[in-house]
C-alpha cells in the first residue's frame, strides 16, 4: 500500500509503501521510499507514522527523516537530495542501448531440450548473419550514445561462423578509433569448437568466453547432450584452456535449471567450485521457443524454484563462509538495487522497460529485436516483438510501434499490482515475458511467475538483511563490492 499525507502536525509524510514480510519478526513491515530506502517496522511504529504520533527525541524519529519518509516543513527540504537519488537510480535512461547481440548463426552440435531458439544443422545454410546485414548492424551499434557498448556473439554456436564474428570485432575496432567509446566483446559459446586460432584473434582484441555448465557431468550431459555424449568434458576442456591462453577470469559460465537440476543445489554449486568460478547465476528456465515444448518432462512450478533457490543460496553462504568466494549473480544485482542508489542495470529489473532501452539483438536474417526473449518468441511462430530491420537507423527502429508498446506497458511504477507493492523500487517490468507467458505485455500480476519469483527472492533477501547472522551479513557486504568474506570485517546494513 501507499500512504501521502494531506495534513500533519510538526512533520510531515513522504510518498512510502508498505507490505507485511510474514516472517514472524517483530518488525514485520517493510517501509520503501520512491528512491529506493527501507525501513523495518513494526504494527505500532506503523499506526504511530501514520498518525502524527512519532515523537522528534526518539531514533525512529530521526531515521524517518533521514530515510526521506518524513520531512519539517519550514525547517527540512528532503527534495534537491531525493531528486539526485531518484536521477541516479534511474541514470540509464539517459543512454541508449548499450548490449548489442548479433546472433550470427543458428547452427548448433547441441540438441538441448531447455533451447530457447530453433537449432540448425552443422553444414545447414540459410542459417548465418549476411555480411551487409552484420555491417548494417555495426552501423547501429554506434548510433547508440552510450559511453560503454557491450558486444555479445549469440547462435546457435557463434564459433561455426567465426570469420563472420571476426569480421564484426574487426570493423568495431577500426570505427572506435575514431569514436572512443569502451568496448566489451563477449562470444556465449559451448566452446566446443576452439583452435588455436581463435584464441589467438581472441587475446588480440580482448574477448570474453561465456559458456554453460549446468553442474557435475551426469547433470550436464543430461541437459546438454550431443551426439557424442562428451559435452561435460569438452567444456571443461574448453574452460581450461581459455584460461591457460587468456587468463583465469576470460571465461565465465551460466547454468540453466530443469527439474532435475533442482534435486542438486549443492552438486551444481560445488562443480563451480571445483571449476574455480568466482559468481554462479541460478537462471530458472524460460518460457520461449524450444522449452515450451520440452515443459511437462524439464519445467516445475515457480514456488518449487524458490525453494530450491533459498537452499542453494544457504549453502553458497556456508561455502563463503568457509574462504571460498562463490556469488549467485542474480542476489548480487538485487543487492546493488536494494543497498546502493544506484541501479544495477539488468535489462529485466530496470523501470521503465530494459526491452529496447537498453539491448538491441541483431538475429541472423536481418530483423532485430528488443531482447533476446523477443527474438526467441520468433521460433513460437510469433513475430510480433520486431522492430524493423537492421537497415532501418537506430532512431526509427526506437520510435517502431513495438517500442511504444512495450514503453507504455514497461513503467512498473505505474502497472496494476506494481504500484502500489513495497519491492517495486528494486525490481522491473518485463513486457516481454509477460507478453510471452500471458499474451499482454501488462499481464495479471497475481498469475505472473516473474512477480511471483522477484517477490520471493526480494522477500528472503530483506529477511537475511535483517536477520541474518553477522556473518550472512560479511558474506552479502562481499558480495556488493566484490571483495571476498574475509576482507569484509564487519557485518553488513540492517534496515
């Protein structure tokens, strides 16, 4: 709920939200701001705010104040400093589009049955990223204004297009001469197919390797199997000789979790840190393209998700504890929005709408799209997320229909079931997965599975924040600045 104050005695309210955590805590309630400040509360704390009744001389009082969910009138003016909040927060609307995705190919030697997009054969053609459409592309990619563009090789399997993909890095680093813009280059690859020769052209430019691994080699040669049942080992063969080439950190990896996936938390956790990754992302499956159709044998409900989630997440903090720096990414970015002023960036968390704002995905035949997700909705035989084409400048592919759309539907602030929740300053709206799982790109918050897994983890992360032991506290302090548990002396922020 939302309380604004029409009268006051010696302060006054500040627009705030509420909403009960059901934690059995004394303070149950957590208070959020506009700009992103919390507060927990209890029943009597609340009613006190809510009518006038909290003294100046107590703590409460002054962490009102402080938090910008009370202000004196004639003595006090919290709005120049919750302005600078509020524009910090929302700094990315003043960029452009900074993640390019050029989709090079569709040819892949996976068969997985989680695959979002249509796989084609090895020697399939029809299938590659045209030379005047990737040209076309890098054109775009530099009408976009913002300072650091990051761009991502997608398939299929990027690396059976290579000369393609060297082509792409190649009229980017001639065009930045001249612009100057900071440029990140990243190929997603199941890194089956490496030589030497793209390591070297690899190292030249600085790229970085993404890669999946689902966890130990049963687990992954289930999920990601090819036709010679050795995808586990050739990955990690891969992971490993990036790093002897490029150095330790020019990989990284994902996994993706099916349903069997969930009966292993630890497994998939402890194949991280036996691989010597430092973050590990717990991406639950998504509802487009190939998984659809796999849904009864790999899909599960979202609250089975959450449950897997908060004991994955308590081991994670136990194996931190014990001196090994493993983060979850996903607790990370809702850390940075929940503990900083700042956003985390991530596409899917930002209000208004990442979609467009701020990814742009070149697919292989030329059209693009606002985001992965709407490109992969193509192979569900729907088109209607399109932009325009690659030949279309950036301008106008922005101002498409499409864009105004997902813009109108992407303010979460202003959506049914969204503006008035207490979690809404640290999450997003996501059009297109509600477009995608409920047809609508507003959708119905209480049948949404993107609310219903944001509002869970949100929900267990507050409840670490403030009850968790000084140690969860030094483990997710580490976690925001990327530094390891036992450089964090103290514990973390209790609201």
């Amino acid at each position: 709920m939302t309380l604004i104050a029409t009268d006051a005695k010696h302060y006054r309210l500040l627009p705030f939200r509420f909403m009960r955590m059901n934690t059995g805590h004394h303070r149950d309630i957590l208070l959020t701001s506009d700009t992103g400040e919390y507060m927990h509360v209890n029943d009597a704390q609340l009613r006190a705010l809510s009518y006038f009744d909290v003294q100046a001389s107590t703590p409460f009082y002054k962490d009102l104040l402080a938090r910008h969910f009370i202000y004196e009138p004639g003595r006090h003016d919290p709005f120049p400093e919750m302005a600078a909040q509020y524009r910090s927060r929302k700094d990315f609307l003043f960029q452009g589009p900074a993640l390019h995705l050029f989709v090079v190919t569709l040819r892949c030697n996976h068969t997985c049955q989680y695959c979002q997009v249509s796989r084609a054969p090895l020697g399939g053609a029809g299938h590659d990223l045209s030379e005047a459409d990737a040209q076309a592309a890098v054109d775009r990619l530099f009408e976009s204004n913002a300072p650091a563009l990051t761009v991502e090789f997608q398939g299929g399997e990027p690396l059976l297009a290579f000369e393609r993909v060297r082509q792409i890095v190649e009229w980017v680093v001639d065009r930045n001469v001249v612009e100057q813009r900071d440029i990140q280059f990243v190929i997603t690859t199941t890194l089956h197919h490496l030589t030497e020769e793209i390591l070297d052209f690899a190292e030249q430019n600085r790229i970085q390797f993404s890669t999946s691994l689902d966890g130990p080699a049963p687990l992954h040669n289930a999920n990601r199997p090819t036709p010679s049942r050795d995808s586990y080992e050739r990955t990690v063969k891969g992971i490993q000789w990036v790093r002897e080439r490029l150095g330790h950190d020019a990989v990284s990896a994902l996994t993706t979790l099916t349903s069997r996936s969930l009966e292993q938390p630890e497994a998939i956790i402890d194949e991280y840190v036996n691989q010597g990754f430092s973050s590990i992302s717990l991406r639950p499956l998504s509802p487009y393209g190939f998984a659809t159709k796999s849904a009864h044998r790999l899909d599960y409900p979202i609250e089975r998700y959450l449950a897997f989630y908060k004991r994955a997440l308590a081991y994670l903090l136990h194996v931190n504890q014990q001196g090994v720096y493993l983060s979850e990414s996903y607790t990370s970015l809702l850390l940075k929005n929940i503990l900083t002023p700042f956003s985390s960036g991530y596409v899917d968390l930002r209000s208004p709408a990442g979609a467009g704002t701020a990814a742009l995905v070149y697919n292989y035949d030329g059209y693009v799209y606002p985001s992965d997700e709407a490109r992969m909705l193509l192979e569900m035989g729907e088109d209607g997320l399109r932009l325009g084409t690659v030949q279309q400048p950036l301008s106008e592919l922005l101002a498409s229909p499409v864009m105004n759309a997902l813009l109108a539907s992407g303010v979460a602030e202003a959506l049914p079931g969204c503006s008035d929740c207490a979690l809404v300053p640290y999450c997003g709206a996501d059009p297109v997965e509600h477009y995608a799982r409920q047809g609508d790109p507003i959708g119905h918050r209480v049948f949404s599975s993107f609310c219903e897994k944001n509002m869970g983890l949100l929900k267990h992360l507050f409840g670490l924040l403030c009850d968790g032991d000084d140690n969860v506290q030094r483990v997710l302090l580490a976690w925001l600045n990327r530094r390891s548990y036992n450089d964090v002396r103290f514990p973390g922020y209790r609201g």
